[in-house]
C-alpha cells in the first residue's frame, strides 16, 4: 500500500489515544505505590512515578521498535528525516527522553529554583524549619538549588525571581505557538519529535481530502496564532501595570515611626501575625485583614497576597489606617 505523510486529524487522534493509555497506566501505578507505600510516600514520589509509568509506556512501545497503541489505532508509523527508513534506535531514545524527563527535569527545576527563591526573601522574618525527611530527587534537587541561591548577591535573587517566572509563563506559550504552527504546517505535534527529526507516514485515504483537511486546519492554526497574540498583549500589559503599581508603592512604603502612635496593648486580635508582635501602622489588604506596614509590604515584595487567605491583589491596593486604634 501507498504511504503518505501523515495530516494533522491522524496526529491529533494518535496523541489523544497515547495519553487515554498513558493515564491509565499512570492511574495503576499510583494505586499501587500508594496501596504498599502508603499515602504520605506516594505523593513524595507521585511525579516520579508518573514518569516511570510514561518511561515503561514508551519504552515497551517506541524503544522496542513497535507502534504505540495511538499509532496503531490510525495506522502511522514513524520515519526518520529521510522518510525511507525507521528511526534508529538512538534516535528513538533521544525522542522518548525529551517526551518524558526533560519537561519533568525542567519542571521540578524550575518550582525548586521559584520556592528557594521566595524562601530566601522571607527566611529574614522565619527561619525556615530544617526537618528530616526520606530522601526523594525533589529534596535533592531542593538542595542543590538551595546551595546555589546561596552563592547569589541580594541583586541578583531579585532580577532572577521574575526571570523564573517568565520561563515558566515561556514555556506554556512555546507550546502553544508550537501547536498553532503545526495546525499550519501539520508536519510534528510535538516539540520533542520536531527536536528528534521523527515524522508519521500513513496509509493513503480517499483522493481529494487532504486538501481540504489542510485548509480547515490552517485556518484554525491562523486564528490560535491570533489567540496567542492577543493574550501576550494582554500580559505585557499587566506586567507593565503591575510594575508602575509596584514603584508608585515603593515611594510611600517608608512611613515615619511618628505617622501613627503606638496601639495600647489589649487584646490578641492587634498582634501582626507576620512578626508576632503588636501592630504598628496597622494596613488592610483587599480582603479586610489587619497587618504591620512594614511586615506587609516586605511580604508584598515576594509574594501579591494576603498571608492569611491567599487572595491575590496588587501592592497598590494595600490601605494604611490612620487613627486607627
């Protein structure tokens, strides 16, 4: 029969039906980790587990030469860049690592790396508790970060915090665009098969639909590239919002110790959660609750939310109570 290069419905259905068995998989395991582990070292090792359900998944399918079940189900194989041939074997393990381990590497890295950061900004006002636990990769790679945070300046933690942050949000939107070229292109789904040189052929169908199959999905990959352009619009425009806020703060965060008399020591309500001492220059959030100035807005400084119910609001929005008794 004919071979073809596979369009992009075949891909699209291949890639559902790998992740249907793949969670199924993944749903076994974790049952079992957490029925002879027990809950607590489940979820320590529940991503770890993840992966080695997706490693074992690819491993008895791809590795070992064989269509996976998505494959299969709409008759793909896979070619390397000449067309002609399989991919060879190391270049198989080079797609099924950058599939599975590298966004689970890059993942906990960068939740480490965003958590040692903030930790650093806050461990000034609490110590941070030091407790034993059962060694796992995410404490080793905590540790790793945490010895690397401590080589950095004051400067330096605070420019890498956002830059963190905008990876992350890079990410997401890298896949995201990644998705629209390939409603456009219809050559890889996904990033790791595109970085690996994998392609599908398929066998031929019915005379006259793959034009109109390419064209449907170019319209849709035109007007996700629309979608993408709009929400970063929308976001540089936030972060220049919230960057204007945060320095019409900075200006008004020093008060004067005289700006506002110390409160008469009563009762347990006038105590700053934050330094456990009597309230001073007594500020409300958003949400009504009753903070220091100053705790609040070094807080601020780390994290955009009420420490006491998480609520997210802008430096900005903080109200300094005078007269307030």
């Amino acid at each position: 029969m004919p071979l073809l290069p596979a369009q992009q419905p075949q891909l699209i259905r291949s890639s559902q039906k790998d992740e249907f068995y793949q969670n199924c998989l993944r749903n076994q395991a974790n049952e079992a980790v957490q029925s002879l582990a027990g809950s607590k070292r489940w979820l320590e090792w529940r991503k770890e587990v993840e992966l080695l359900s997706d490693l074992a998944y690819y491993g008895l399918t791809t590795l070992s030469g064989y269509q996976t079940l998505g494959e299969e189900y709409v008759s793909i194989i896979q070619v390397d860049p000449s067309k002609r041939r399989v991919p060879s074997r190391t270049r198989r393990v080079v797609l099924i690592l950058l599939h599975t381990f590298v966004p689970y590497l890059l993942d906990k890295a960068l939740i480490c790396l965003e958590n040692e950061l903030q930790a650093e900004g806050l461990e000034s006002r609490a110590g941070r508790s030091e407790a034993t636990r059962s060694w796992n990769p995410a404490s080793y790679l905590r540790a790793q970060m945490r010895r690397a945070v401590r080589l950095l300046t004051e400067e330096q933690k605070k420019a890498l915090l956002p830059a963190v942050l905008v990876l992350q949000q890079g990410v997401t939107l890298l896949h995201r665009f990644h998705v629209a070229f390939f409603y456009i292109n219809g050559a890889f789904y996904h990033l790791a098969k595109r970085a690996a040189g994998i392609s599908y052929l398929r066998v031929q169908g019915e005379a006259g639909e793959s034009l109109m199959i390419r064209t449907s999905y170019k319209v849709l990959g035109v007007v996700s590239l629309l979608q993408l352009a709009l929400t970063l619009t929308l976001q540089l425009n936030n972060f220049r919002q919230r960057r204007r806020a945060r320095e019409e703060w900075k200006l008004h965060r020093n008060l004067p110790s005289s700006a506002q008399p110390a409160e008469p020591p009563g009762a347990k309500a006038a105590r700053c959660i934050l330094c456990l001492e009597q309230r001073r220059h007594s500020t409300a959030t958003p949400c009504g609750h009753l903070f220091c100035w100053e705790c609040i807005t070094e807080w601020c400084n780390t994290k955009a939310e009420c420490p006491l119910c998480r609520e997210k609001f802008l430096p900005h929005r903080l109200v300094y109570l005078r007269n307030y008794k």
